[in-house]
C-alpha cells in the first residue's frame, strides 16, 4: 500500500526515466561480462606443485630440513609428491620458481637454442662485444680455479682487479711513490699475497686434518704443498705464494691475446671459420673420435 501511493506520486516522466536506466545499466553489465568471457584467455598451464604460506612460502620447510643437515629431502619430496622432472614452489618470497628436476627438462632448458640462457653468465647483452676483455676475465677465472680452486665469483673480480694494477704497474715507470701505478701495484701485490698466504694456510690444515672421508683438491695449491724439491724439503708459504703470483701473472696476457687474435682471424677468414665449427660439431656429436684430456 506505502509503495503504492509512494509510486503514484511520482510523475510519469521521472518514473519512465528511473526505469530506462535500471534496464540500461542491466543490459550493460551483462553483455560487458559476455564479452569479457568471450575475449578472456585461459590461464597459463603451470607446473605442479604448490606455494605454501603467503610471502614466505615453503621457505620454513626448507630452513627446517637443512638445518637437520639433509637439505635434499626437500627436493626428494616434492619430486615424489609432484613430478620427478618438474615441480613448482616459493622460496624466499619468490612466489614463481620452479625446479628442474630431470634430464628432459635440463635438455630442453639448456638445448633451445640459446633462446631461454646464455652462453656465459659474464657475457653482456647486447650486439658488440670487447673480446681482449672477456678473454681476460675467463682465462683468469679459469687459472683461479686450477691453479687455486677459487670459484667464488666476488673473490675472483677481486684478483682481477688487483692483478690489473700489478701489470700495469710493471710497464710503468718504477717510480716509488704515492699515486702512481709502481706503487699501486707493489700495494695490490702485497694484498695478493696477503690472500694467498691465508689459503695456503687453510689449505695445509685441510691437508693435515685429512680423513678417509675427505679428498685432497687437485690443483696447484695441491701440489706445491705435498711436493718436496730435490733435497725433499718442502716449500715454505712465502715461496708457494710467489710461485702461485708468477704463474698467473705469466699466464694473465698471454692465454687471453692468443684467444683474442685467433677469434680476429676466424672473423676474418669465414672459410676457417665454417671449417673450425663443423669440426666442433662432429666431435660434440661423437663422429670424431679424439683423446680425452686429464
């Protein structure tokens, strides 16, 4: 009765206006959610598993097992649980990581092409690229880890950069003072073999305290530490220090320029080039058989 007489007091004008846009505003609402349904893409189809709690995610699991001492298990698990190749989680607040778990998935992350990673994880991006000194930082991250068995990539650039202004330094003027690159590199040589004398150092205790579980390095460091001379005196940690400066300030320049100039002369000469890759290829596929190294 209340709405009867609360309707008919309304004039016929604001009424049919009331009614043109309640219609208007269902129609549009629903052929706006017709078409978005229509237009909408199927989300993407990820890889199983699950992400655990908001923002940390299954990082406390992970943190638990590790500190039982069998960080593995977390993967084990989630390779039975989920898939043995492939599974997905969230560590550290990172909410999209997945793990490559098996030989499938290793082949097709590693063997698209160079479409997904890099070649080198020091490669820069882009088109043009300084050979001399790319070839420097990998020859000399590669004598780190023969001759040192450094890996650690921070510990590394440090070398590097110190072992920069100990070449400089020797084509320089010996001019003793403060400022110029004599003195900066008698400085950094100095540091070089501050460093070096600690791992020695660690090195001869892992070498005394060596059990039938553990494994002596084969490297350099190794070497000079078990290797008496003629007389079977063993080297002191001031010499084997100095004989580890030497060899990669003798293999610094020389290793990085040869690879520099063969790369000029491939680029050169696309003959040599094409020759020099099919070769590459053939033995990567195993048509060629060659000597392995050891």
């Amino acid at each position: 009765m209340d709405l009867f007489v609360f309707t008919s007091t309304l004039s016929p004008t604001l009424l049919y206006t009331s009614l043109c846009i309640v219609i208007f505003t269902i129609l549009f609402l629903f052929f706006t959610t017709k078409s978005s349904s229509k237009n909408s893409t199927p989300p993407p189809k990820l890889p199983p598993g699950k992400t655990g709690w908001p923002i940390i995610g299954e990082t406390l699991d992970l943190l638990l097992i590790g500190r039982r001492g069998h960080p593995e298990k977390f993967l084990h698990d989630r390779m039975e649980r989920h898939c043995p190749d492939i599974f997905r989680t969230s560590l550290f607040g990172d909410s999209k990581m997945t793990f490559f778990c098996g030989p499938t998935a290793h082949k097709f992350l590693f063997a698209n092409e160079n479409k997904l990673v890099g070649s080198f994880k020091w490669a820069p991006k882009g088109d043009n690229v300084v050979v001399i000194d790319m070839a420097k930082k990998f020859t000399f991250e590669l004598a780190c880890q023969l001759l040192l068995n450094v890996t650690d990539s921070k510990q590394v650039a440090k070398f590097d950069n110190q072992f920069r202004n100990v070449i400089a330094g020797m084509m320089s003027v010996p001019i003793d003072f403060p400022g110029t690159s004599f003195n900066r590199a008698i400085k950094d040589a100095n540091l070089i073999r501050k460093e070096l004398l600690t791992l020695i150092k660690e090195r001869k205790m892992a070498v005394q305290q060596k059990n039938k579980d553990s494994i002596i390095i084969r490297d350099l460091l190794s070497h000079l530490l078990i290797t008496p001379d003629e007389d079977g005196k063993l080297m002191n940690d001031v010499e084997i220090a100095d004989k580890i400066i030497g060899q990669l300030i003798a293999g610094y320049d020389t290793a990085s320029t040869t690879i520099t100039f063969i790369l000029k002369y491939l680029a050169e000469h696309p003959h040599f080039y094409d020759e020099v890759f099919k070769g590459n290829t053939l033995i990567l596929l195993g048509k060629i058989d060659v000597i392995p190294l050891k």
